[in-house]
C-alpha cells in the first residue's frame, strides 16, 4: 500500500554507516588492472605516487561493508540524507498509473553526487598528510565538488579545467574559486602535457587529466583525486542506494525498475549496488537500466575489452565497455556522460546481465527535462535528464499496459548552469548529434595489442 | 539543553496549516494606504482591477490566523519544510561559543523563498479564473518564482525584467523560460510606460512595476502579482517563522536574535511575524535585526512618511520608511535589497520599537559570504548575505563577551546566479558604495505634499 506522501525525508541519524562494496558479493573473480607500461597486473604499488593508501585499500577491498569515518559522515550532514519524491504532478501530466520516485542529490551544495565521493577523498587525503589536491573537470560538477571538500578539510586544490568548459562556463570556475581552489585552463603552459598540447584550442578531459595527474605525481605532498570510473568513488557513491531502500520503505512500495543516468559510472552504480546486492542476496528482482546518450553509447554499443581510461595512455589498463580511448564523443551538453569508457565494476556487472542499459536521444531528453521541469518544479541537470528520459518512457510503457509499475530514478543534479542548453532546445536550435559509429570503430581498431583475451 | 544535530528536519505534516497575520496582535490602529490620485484611504475596490478578491481579503484580514488552502500546502511539498541547520563548522572557525543556527530557503526550485507566496498568489488567480499573470523582476528571483509557481497551476506569465538585469542574468530569464513563461526587457516598447523611456537603456524595477501594472489593468483574464512588500506576501512567507519556531524547539534551544536580510520586507517578515507573536503573546523577548545594504538604509536612515511604492506614482501611497520614491540606490549586487521602500507592516513594527535594523557594507557582506561557502558549503545570495554579516558579527560579540549567545537566521537563497559578483570580490574590484546621503535628502524633499502627518 503506496503511503500518500509526497516527500520521504530520513533524519541525519538514519545516514549509512558503511558503504557497500558490490565485489564480494559477484559471481567468479574480477578481471585485474594493468600497467600501463608493463601490461601486467597492477598492484596497490603503483597507485601509491598519487592515492593516499586509505583509498587504495577501499579500491581493492575484500570487505562487503565498508565503514564511513565518522568525520565524513559529520560532512555528509550539511545536505544528507537527500530526499526520496514522489513525482505525483508528473504522474499526472502523464496520466500513467504508474508511481514514480526520484532521489534528489542536487541539494548538495556544489549541486550534484559528487561531493559523496569528494568529502571522503579530501579526508583521507588530509588524514595521510597531502596538502593538496589535484584534478580535472569537464562540465565543472567534480571540480566544484572536491574545492568545496578540499575547503572543509584544509586542503589546497588545483583542478585543470577543460579549455572549452572553462571558457562556456564561467560561473563553474567562479564557484570553485569561491571555495577556494585554484582553476586552470587546460591545457595549460605548467605541465608537459599541456605544453605538447599548445596548439590544440578547446582542450578535453584526456588532457586535462595527464595534466592533474603530471602536477600531482611530481609533488610529495599533493595527490591526485578522481570523480568518477575507480571502485572506490563508486563505492562512496553506494549511500545514495543505501538511503533509497530505507525510503523506499517508507513509502511502502517496491521498485519494479531502477534508473540512473551513466557517465562514469559512479552516480548509477552507487543508486544500483545496493539494490542489486538485496538481489542477489534476497533473490529478489529489481530491474536496472542505465540511461547514457547515443553519442556515446559506451554501455550499448562499445566493446568488452581492456583500454586506459584517459586519452594519453598514462592511466591503467583496465578492463570495460569502452568505444576505444581516443574516441572523441560529439558535443552534447550532458558534458558528464562524454566519457569513452565506464567504470569497469559497473561493466562487468552489466556484462554478466545483471544490470542493463539504454541510450537515448539529446532531444527527446530535454523535452523530458522540460516536461520535469514544469511539473516538478526542479530544472535538472542534462545528464540526469537522461534519466528522466528513460523514467518516463517506462511510465508510459506502464499506462499502455495498464500496469501501476513502480518506477525509481535517480536525480543526480540542478541545471543551474546548464541554461544554456535550455536556451537552444527551447529555441529550437539544439542540435541532436549521431554516434559517430565511424570514429568509435577505427578508435576501438587503436585498442592497445597484446592484452589478455575478455570475452 | 541543545540537541547534538546538525540538521533539524521536519516531515510533510508538519508543514503550517494557517499563515500568521501579525497585524491583529499589534497595538494601536494601522494607517490605511492612500489613493495615488484622490489621497482617501484606499478600500478593496482599488485593487479588484489587478488582484483577486481571495488575496486582497487576506491583505486587509482582521484574523490571526490565516488558512492556507489545502492544493498551496500539496505544491508547498515540492520543497517544504525546508531544513534548519546548525552551523557548527562556521562556529568553530569564528572560535566562538555562541551557538549559530540558519533556516534554508534556497531549496525551493526557483532557489530562494520567494515561491512560499508565488505559489499562493498563482492559486487564487487561476481559481479566480484569471488566465495570465503579469509581474516585474529585478534580480531575477521573483520573475522565475512566478513563472515556477504558473507553470504548476496553468496559468501564463508573463514577466518585465528590469533591462541592466535582462542583459546581465541571462540564465535567469533561461530558468523563466524553462518554466514556460515569456520575459520582456523592460523598458519595452509593449507599454506605455515603457515607450516613454525607450531612451532609459537600462530600466528600473519602478518602470518594469508600471508596465506589468499597465499590461495587467488592460486585460480582463490578466492580473499582477507582487513579490514583496504587500501585507499578503509577508502573510504568506510566514511559513518560515513558524517551521523555525518547531525546529528550533527540535534542537532544544531558544534564540535570543533572530536575523534576516531586508529588501521589499517579506522574507524578513515571514521569519521575524511568528517569533514576534509569540514574545507578544508569551512574554518571551526575542531580539530582532533587519539587515539592509549600508547603501540603500531604509529603515536605519529612511524618513517614515507616506510614500508610493513605485517609481512613477501609479501605486496607493503607504506609510512607510522612505528614501523616497525617485532616490536610485548605488548598483549594489544584491539586487533584491534596492528598493527606496519597505513594507509598511515591517515598517509600522520598526517604528514601534518592536524590531530592530542593521545597515552593513557590501564589502564585509561578501567577505561574510566567502567564510560561510568555505565552512557551511552553501555559497548565498549577495541578499542572503547581509543576514551571514550580522549573524557573524552577533556571534563575534558574543565571542568578546563570553556569551553562549543563540543566533538564528534566514538564509533566503543561494548565489548560483550571483558567481559574477563573487569573482569581481575575489579579483578585488567589487565596488562598496557608500550611500548618496544628498540623493535621499533630494528624494525625500519630493514626497508628496498635502498627507496627512504620521509622527
């Protein structure tokens, strides 16, 4: 019996105390990292130049749960627990019986999931005594996130930001300045990297991760930070799922099918683990369906196969979904999904047929944004979009079939500085680009040779 | 005995039942607004031709206690009860032993608490029939508040955004456009009174005020709506105070200040009425501080006169503090706070003793601002930010003094459309304008003559 509330709000108290680490729990022994260089199994060694070991050991933990420092669940409780909605004014509009739920992270003060995984990354950084933190961001969400964390902890932060971002979105730079951090436009005339790159205008975020990682590597005291793609940002992620089961509970109902959008992966692997954990350990039957774009449809149309996960080639080899490192997705505005690769725990799970996908359309996804928008009150984000996108479609499925499907998605962030975007899809300028299928089949051709065989 | 949360939340229930309407609680009888052109007492029928019958009674309502229609309570539930925080980060680096605790209305989709009255005000209009509204916008924050507020409840808007801004916020117009409405850049050449200043490039909030007023008077199935200033605005911002009042008992504490930035008077109010209740009613002796821009002083350098609330003298003159309706405040960023007026509610309480004022500098506003991002997260509203400022300076008193000092205040918005103005402080060039002390005296020279004195 569905409770007939609109919000499902859950005490501080009532934040997770573990994080869940999905690993143990999977059939058969994951595939490990390479080197890059040697091709062999990478081990916590050649992490260590820029992670601080507390991440390393949650990277690589054998743990089931894993303990949040009670310093970060301190941190958390400026905006968490998020809050579980109920979307009943979209419901309506739709006019579909189904019940659809959505999981805000937007209140977080940089605006998405991602200060879930800062806050704990800029407290074990302090805790191993860095003094500062190094990154890079695309369309600004990781970068304000880690400044606002590295601003709660003491730490100095530097994130290299993509040229073109950096230019189009001035207020994203602004917002980390405010916290404190020192933005870059990469690429940059202070690293190697970025000098061999002079020529090239716009930048990405390949480059602007070799630069992150080239200032960090070289200096004893500051780290290196990664927002999405690793275990361990995934698993930081996992309070988000964590909190859902705990409200959805509340609202006395059982999710037929659960829906986040995927860049790296982190902010649906973090709504999903801890659903597909009561799966597999309850045998229940929660369906899972990562929204990402066709523009670059990694989940969908990509490869199985080992490849780095930046576009130089400094990072490990690692074994996922990937339409080949130098594949350069077109520009969409959801700049959080234009990601080659994915998290290869999320891959592998999907790979198993555990967790399925979709790629939708750029405007079809901001007509679903709109529709959002007008009846939810809430301007999202174009990348959570993408799960509006496919929440809606399952919620007319359901009204065709006459089926009250109970629908949960996951909100990752606020559009506020994404208007830009609306601009042109309301004056009917935004463009929808096609895979390049072309591009991603000779980029997938340049897959580095010589690697164990994944099928 | 204070609770050891950081966060006091409240559940949907909890949300007010009944606005509170501190008027029958006040001493002595209210000064009636006067007729622009006849200067009687102006009476219901002079605001039938722009407003509906439903809020022009809850602006002259002779009850305490106000219902608030059950379909405003459901909308409300999109965001409310917002969340009262302790600010225990910003305690401890201040190193002071006063206890700091904030009520944030940012989390409203429009981002500030401007919807607590656009949501009413859009309910009684379209339940009257009425099929468009029509209102002006300064920063922006009223004008996507409206527009929000319609989309939910059906009705078009239409909004006149003060050019200077139109040109500098061009996200804000996007975020009113997302939610459906149409925005004109004021002054424009659909009015009279915007076609008499096609010369005035920038606009002002008075001109932008006559041509809705105009748009609205002409139409049949058009009303206007009004985000501050009016008795019903701040009727209906009250629920603010009175969730504040249930948390703060959640945390266990009693406030001896309570704090909130001044502009038109509503967000203030909506705090301040039901604390003010109760020390009327209860005995109890809450100590009150309007914030206003050093800038733009109204209640601490205003004269209290009766005066029009517009530029152009098309609305009821009210009794009010005054820098006179022509005096132009310095460009200070938090647009909000620019207005020669106040509340003459608000007003009639300060000039009674009953509620104090504190005039602060842009440039110490936003230095407040920058310590409170760098430990709370939220980075404020330039508005909002005048609150942090005394907020800061009552717990550094309190600090000096050796006193456990309990200061509550309003944090009315967030900053993710004012980044321009947080770089201009980093940079070092944003400009602290001291106040046009001869302008004032000029305006206030101009009042109108022949009304009747109030001492």
């Amino acid at each position: 019996m569905a409770d007939a509330r609109t919000q499902f709000l859950l005490t501080e108290d009532r934040i997770p105390t573990h994080w869940v680490n999905i690993a143990p729990d999977l059939p058969g022994e994951p595939l490990p990292p390479l080197h890059p260089g040697t091709h062999e199994p990478a081990g916590p060694d050649d992490l260590t130049p820029i992670f601080p070991i507390a991440l390393i050991e949650q990277e690589m933990s054998p743990h089931p749960d894993v303990e949040i420092p009670e310093e970060v669940r301190e941190a958390y409780k400026l905006w968490r627990p998020t809050p579980l909605h109920r979307a009943r004014n979209l419901e309506k509009a739709l006019g579909t019986p189904a019940h659809i739920y959505y999981k805000y992270e937007g209140v977080s003060p940089a605006g998405s999931h991602k200060p879930n995984s800062a806050i704990p990354q800029a407290y074990e950084n302090a805790k191993a005594g860095v003094k500062k933190l190094v990154t890079e961001t695309g369309a600004g969400q990781w970068g304000s996130s880690l400044a606002f964390a590295s601003s709660l902890f003491g730490l100095e932060c530097e994130v290299f930001m993509v040229g073109s971002s950096y230019d189009q979105k001035p207020y994203r730079r602004s917002m980390m300045q405010t916290w404190g951090a020192t933005v870059h436009r990469s690429p940059s005339p202070l690293t190697e990297a970025g000098r061999a790159q002079a020529a090239n205008e716009t930048g990405s975020l390949g480059i602007a991760i070799s630069e992150a990682v080239e200032i960090a590597a070289q200096s004893d005291d500051a780290n290196y930070a990664l927002g999405s793609v690793l275990s361990h940002v995934c698993l930081h992620q996992t309070v988000i799922g964590q909190e859902t089961i705990a409200q959805m509970e509340m609202a006395g109902e059982e999710p037929d099918v659960v829906i986040g959008c995927v860049g790296g992966g982190s902010n649906f692997a973090g709504l999903a683990f801890p659903w597909l954990r009561r799966n597999l350990r309850e045998g229940k039957s929660v369906r899972f369906v990562g929204a990402e774009p066709a523009a670059c449809p990694t989940l969908t149309k990509g490869v199985y196969a080992y490849d780095f996960g930046d576009t130089v080639g400094l990072t490990p080899l690692m074994p996922m979904y990937t339409l080949g490192h130098d594949f350069v997705p077109p520009p969409v505005h959801a700049g959080g999904l234009r990601y080659h690769g994915d998290s290869p725990l999320l891959c592998a799970i999907v790979k198993a047929g555990l967790i399925g996908a979709k790629a939708v359309r750029q405007n079809p996804t901001f007509e679903a944004a709109i529709q959002f928008s007008r009846t939810e009150g809430i301007i999202p984000a174009p990348e959570s979009a993408h799960a509006i996108r496919v929440a809606i479609d399952e919620a007319l499925e359901a009204k065709e079939a006459g089926e009250e499907r109970v629908i949960l998605f996951g909100l990752s962030g606020h559009g506020h500085f994404d208007l830009a975007a609306y601009d042109a899809y309301l004056a009917g300028t935004l463009e929808d680009p096609e895979f390049d299928e072309a591009g991603a089949h000779a980029a997938i051709e340049k897959l580095p040779e010589g690697l164990p065989a994944i099928a």
